[in-house]
C-alpha cells in the first residue's frame, strides 16, 4: 500500500511568522500534535506539541515574559531538518523511518511542495486494517521447514478447505531453520481447518491446547 492512499491531504500548517502563541491554538484547536510549517506552499520546517512545550515557561516561574514568548515567530524554534516521505512510498517503509528516527509523523512532499502528512497513528489504522484483525477471523500459526515452496503448501490446505486468507506473515520460527507462518483466516471457528492442517502433517502452534500442537 502507498502512503497516497492513506496521507492526510488537508493539513493545518503555520508559516515561518506565525506565533508560538497562533501554533499552541492551532494545535488544540484542531485536536494535532504536529504543524508543519510552509512558505509558498515549500516545507520549510516543523513543530510539535513537545517543541512548544518546551519553549513555554514553566508554571512556577513568573509571569512576566509569558507574552514575549508567546508573541515570539515559530521560525525561533520550529525544526528545520525535516524527514518526509513521497506518495508513492510504501506504508511500510515511512513504519520504519518513523520508528528508527523516533519521530511522530512524516509530512509527504512532492519536490519541496507540502501534498499531505501521515503519522503514527495514520500507520497504526493502516497496519491493523491491512493485517485484517479489525474484522472477525482467527488467528492461525503454523511452523513449517525454512524451504522454497512452504508457503503455497500451507495456503493449499486453505484453499482445499474453502477458508478465505485475509492475512499472513512470516517470520523466523522458535528453531533453526524454521519458519512461523501467521494466517488471518476468515473464520470464526479455526478448528476444522487447523485439524486439516495437522492431518496434513502441519505443526499449528497457535491456537493450541497448553503449548505446541501437531
């Protein structure tokens, strides 16, 4: 899936002049934690929720310069060094960038051009949707040889049972040279298709009945 298909088009941005004060109303007023900032519809920074925080006085200080902070351009503290993505990124890879740069969001850039903005929680929705867990099914593991053609030997048993797929992942298994297979079958009941699975000398790990299950 790309990030066009998911980005949110309509983003609230403030411009290098715009206020800390104007930026902390744009934020909560519009219920977001990040405000990228654009001149001429070019990127040209960004801000959080944290970054404001922090440029605000604390409670127990006076009072007095409240104003001249709050009066201060975002240009002052906004971050200027950007990680973006492009549309046509895949969904997965702004997962990755997000997660090892620590960062809450990704505004999506067209040359320099400001076209939308996904964050984590963008991401979050997509990967539930597209692991199907957000309708009803069951989830089906199955640890199989770590060779070419497993996969198709498994999704056989599927087909052959008239069970629709709506998911799998596969990642490295409990033991050398396996694989875990994880299905999201469109089934409220798992155990016919897993007993076919284990009639067909599939080791099902999940669900299973205290542990391991062949």
């Amino acid at each position: 899936m790309r990030i066009e298909s998911i980005m949110r088009r309509q983003v609230i941005t403030a411009s290098p002049t715009t206020t800390i004060g104007e930026a902390l109303q744009l934020l909560r007023e519009n219920k977001i934690r990040h405000l990228p900032v654009v001149e001429q519809e070019r990127l040209v920074g960004i801000l959080s929720d944290r970054d404001l925080r922090e440029a605000l006085p604390s409670i127990l200080l006076p009072k007095k310069d409240d104003e001249t902070i709050f009066g201060k351009p975002v240009s002052e503290i906004m971050k200027r060094q950007v990680l973006t993505a492009h549309p046509l990124d895949f969904i997965e890879d702004a997962a990755v960038q997000i997660y090892e740069s620590k960062v809450g969001s990704l505004p999506v850039v067209e040359g320099n051009r400001l076209v939308g903005i996904i964050t984590e929680s963008d991401l979050f929705n997509s990967l539930i949707e597209l692991f199907g867990v957000n309708k009803p099914s069951s989830h089906i593991e199955v640890e199989v040889d770590d060779r070419v053609g497993m996969l198709a030997e498994v999704s056989q048993v599927f087909r052959e049972a008239q069970v629709n797929v709506s998911s799998i992942v596969v990642f490295p298994g409990s033991k050398p040279a396996k694989k875990s297979l994880v299905f999201r079958a469109q089934t409220i009941d798992p155990r016919p298709i897993v007993q076919k699975l284990r009639d067909h000398g599939f080791t099902v790990i999940a669900p299973g009945e205290g542990g391991t299950s062949h």
